[in-house]
C-alpha cells in the first residue's frame, strides 16, 4: 500500500514532473536492471547503515522499493521500515513486491512532510540529492530521529571522477540539442551529482542539526551491462546524459547512441562492461 501525502507539490516542483514523468515510468519499467547497476553500492551502504533488529528505518528516495524490502529482512519482524519517494510509478512498484508486514510506502516531499520524531534510522541510496533547499529539506528529515539516532546514505562524487557518467555524456556532447537545460553544469544544482562537494556535503548536514558527521569516498564499480548494446541503453536511462537527451529527436538520439556504442567498447569484456563509479559514504547522528 503507498499513503499519498496530499500537501504536494512544493518548491521540488521540477522534481515531482521529472519522476512522475517518463523518466519515473522508465526506472519503473527498469527496475531490475537499475537494481543490478547499483548493487555493489547498495552492499556498501547497508554496510554503513548496519540496521538492527527491531529499528525502526526511514528509507528516502526508496523508489521501486529495494532498498526498503532489504532493510525490512534487518529489522526483522519487531521493527519496521518507511520508505518514501515523490514518484509515483516507481512506489507502484514497490508496492506491488511487498509483502511484509512491517513495510509501509509513502508518497510525499521528505523536504517538507511532517514525520513522527520515532526513528531510530534515516537511509538512503541515491536519494537526498534532488532538493531545491537541502538544508531546509535536512532540517525536515532530522524531525523524524528519535533520540540517539543515526543518518547514513551514498551520494555521488563530482561527475568527472564517475566514469559511468562521464564517458558516455562527452562521447555525446557535441549531439545535445541547444537550448537543453543542463543542471549537470552546475555543481551545486539539484541532480545527482549535487553532493560531489564534501565539504559542502558536511556543512549543510551540520546546518541542518545533525552532529558527528563523517563523509568517506567510496570508489566502486557500475555496471553497464552484458553486452555493449545494454550498456549503451543505460546511458540513456540513467545520468546526465539521460537528461540532456531527453527532448532530441529520433535521429540526434540515434547518432549519440552511435557515438556512445564506440566510446564504451573500449571497456567491453567477457563479464560485459563496468566503469568505475565513487561515491561519498556519508553518516551522522541526530
């Protein structure tokens, strides 16, 4: 079951289009792929997180949900876990894999709903990078700590040190269409790569309320795909170069595929290909 939060949208507007949209649909449809790409990440991050038996976890960004049904096998049946997303595609399919008893998803703006102050821990996996106000929307997720608390969550570094992004978007560059937004090329703007700055990553956590922070690199591995035809599909569903071909045209998007289809075959091998991938490793308590 996913409960709406009615209050939406709110100044994440340009979030909620985007994941309620096609690309919403797209992760939907994907999952399992998407699922695959991020698994040594995922390990990583519930590594940080070590939830317990009997916590009770609020999982941010959860998406499709994976994330949320994994940690529900930690807390075992004594605790219970939230997962929360604004995409509505995405926590229909994470409603429709649940079966556990202990696991509730809902519809709402982190940065802005009203959390009962009853969790022992915040998580996420690639989720706290969209907010247009991440100190006010932190501030807001820190309400949902009980005392003694703790947050873990991965983010990424700085695109240029993510192969599995930077490779195929300046294969392509030169295809985008003019006049595409392009948030990519501002650091600090909302999107993924948003937190690549630790220094930053620490300051707004510490604005936000939370103490002992500790922000760690992770350089890890994506992967792509088995074969260069899948990775090159991941490319254009998952980055930057995802969103700045968006609105091209069949031919522009057919010429960038060509071009990304040759800059990937460089790292092609007989488990398929992989690019390096670094992320932060970020904790703190409440």
């Amino acid at each position: 079951m996913v409960i709406p939060d009615n209050s939406m949208p709110s100044d994440n507007s340009m979030q909620f289009a985007y994941w309620n949209g096609a690309t919403g649909q797209l992760w939907a449809d994907e999952q399992l792929r998407i699922d695959r790409r991020l698994g040594e990440l995922s390990s990583a991050v519930m590594a940080l997180a070590a939830a317990k038996s009997g916590e009770r976890v609020l999982d941010i960004g959860c998406g499709c949900g994976t994330t949320t049904l994994e940690l529900a096998t930690h807390v075992g049946p004594d605790g219970s876990v939230t997962g929360v997303d604004i995409s509505a595609p995405m926590l229909a399919v994470a409603a429709s894999r649940n079966r556990a008893h202990n696991v509730t998803f809902v519809e709402a703006d982190a940065a802005t709903f009203a959390f009962d102050r009853d969790r022992d821990l915040i998580f996420s996996r690639f989720g706290v990078m969209f907010f247009a106000d991440p100190i006010g929307a932190f501030t807001n997720i820190r309400t949902a700590l009980a005392t003694g608390g703790r947050l873990a969550f991965v983010c990424w570094r700085p695109m240029i040190d993510n192969a599995w992004a930077a490779t195929p978007f300046e294969a392509a560059k030169h295809l985008i269409p003019a006049n595409t937004p392009l948030p990519i090329l501002d650091p600090f703007a909302p999107g993924p790569f948003a937190f690549g700055d630790s220094g930053r990553t620490s300051s707004m956590l510490e604005a936000a309320g939370f103490t002992n922070v500790v922000v760690d690199p992770l350089d890890s591995t994506m992967f792509l795909g088995e074969t260069l035809e899948e990775a090159a599909d991941a490319a254009f569903e998952v980055g930057p170069l995802a969103r700045a071909m968006a609105g091209a045209d069949e031919s522009t998007r057919h010429s960038a595929r060509r071009a990304v289809l040759a800059s990937l075959s460089e790292s092609l091998t007989t488990d398929g290909v992989s690019l390096p991938a670094a992320c932060w490793l970020v904790s703190a308590t409440g």
